[in-house]
C-alpha cells in the first residue's frame, strides 16, 4: 500500500497507518518518521505489517505479509497536525480498501 504525500514537508512529520474492518472501529497499525525511518508499531502488528519511506517521492509504504481474512479491510494514512508524534491525526488519506479472498 502507498501514500503520496503532497502540500506539506513530508519529512518533518510522522506518518501513521490506521486499519479499519466493516462495521468496526479503528486499529492503530504504527508510525513511521519519514526523516529518520524510525518507527513505532502496536505490538498486534509487528509481524504483519512493515512500514517504509521514500523520501525522494514523498511517499509512504505499508507491506502485509501471509494475508488472510482477517486482514481484509480499508487501511489509511493520516498525519498528525504537529511534528510531534501525536496521535491526533488530523490530515487523512482517502483510504485502500484490500480484500482477501479463501
């Protein structure tokens, strides 16, 4: 999954991944700082997701590994509003909705 960045300095602020099946509430995946690369996951997703930068795009990258079901869902891209690592994102992608069939 990827998420272009435009409008702003893409490496002065954390990008975050949210996951969010039908009919449930949102998941907080992890975060990535783009100028670094450091990055932060809950603990659920460390062996599901990995999350990498491409500072000369401006793009953020999500890889899922060994899909199944229970991965299917619509995942977003949000930024917070400050260069902290707030978890008040404010800024939202438009979403990627993936699903995966038995």
């Amino acid at each position: 999954l990827s998420c272009k960045a435009s409008g702003y300095t893409f490496t002065n602020y954390w990008i975050h991944w949210v996951k969010q099946r039908p009919g449930q509430g949102l998941e907080w995946i992890g975060m990535i700082h783009p100028n670094s690369g450091s990055s932060n996951y809950n603990e659920k997703f460390k062996s599901k997701a990995t999350l990498t930068v491409d500072k000369s795009s401006s793009t953020a990258y999500m890889q899922l590994s060994s899909l199944t079901s229970e991965d299917s869902a619509v995942y977003y891209c949000a930024r917070p509003t400050y260069y902290s690592n707030s978890y008040a994102m404010d800024y939202w992608g438009q979403g990627t909705s993936v699903t995966v069939s038995s």
